[in-house]
C-alpha cells in the first residue's frame, strides 16, 4: 500500500509515511521532540533572539508612523530608550505627552496617541 503523504527528519534521515497531512506532521513532531529536543530547544531560542533585535511587529508601518512625528535617523535611538523603559515609566510619559499636547490642540494630541501607540506596538513587538 502506498502512503499518499511521505517526509524526512532534518537531523537524522529516518523516513515517516501517512495517509494524512497531519498524521505525518504529528509523526514528526512527536519523533523531532523524542529524539532531538536539544535542537528543537535551540533552534526556539534562536528564534526568540531573532524577534528580540527587530524594531517592532511590522518595522515599515511603525517607522512610517514614527517618520511622520520624528526625524528618520532618531527612531531607533527612540524606540530603544522606550523598550528600556519599566511599564511604570511607559504609563508616566504617555501621561506627560498627553497633558502637554492638550493645550497645543486637537490635532497635536492626535498625533502624539498614535506615536504613543507605535512605541506600545514595538515594545510588544519585541
């Protein structure tokens, strides 16, 4: 009888063999984690480093958003001293940028929520 789906472990070769799609993934995965949990720890660590280093959650929406309030150049340096930041500190200058855009107008206070929320996006993000 042949099997309609068939894969190969990455790491050692041996062959697995299905009738399912998620027979065969649910074949590998138990076989990857029994047999090779070490590799499978690394490469989830790794994984997590990578999305550590990056901006945000979407990098080209944030930085457009933060292009619009701050010069291109200083983002980074911007975003990086907010994730720095305890969530105490965070709520403190989301309060200080609120209450002082509200004298300047409606428009100002709009713009500095949206940056607010940016930096929130890309501290998640992270």
């Amino acid at each position: 009888m042949q099997h309609k789906y068939k894969a190969k472990c990455s790491q050692c070769g041996r062959r697995f063999f299905a009738e399912t799609r998620k027979e065969l993934l649910d074949k590998l995965r138990k076989h990857m984690w029994l047999r090779h949990a070490d590799w499978m720890k690394r490469r989830i660590k790794a994984g997590l480093r990578k999305r550590k280093q990056s901006i945000g959650s979407n990098p080209s929406v944030l930085s457009s958003i933060l292009a619009g309030v701050f010069p291109p150049a200083n983002i980074p340096a911007i975003v990086s001293q907010y994730r720095g930041m305890s969530p105490a500190e965070r709520t403190l200058s989301k309060t200080l940028v609120a209450s002082l855009t509200v004298p300047i107008g409606p428009e100002a206070s709009a713009v500095a929520a949206i940056v607010m929320r940016a930096l929130d996006m890309a501290v998640k993000g992270a």
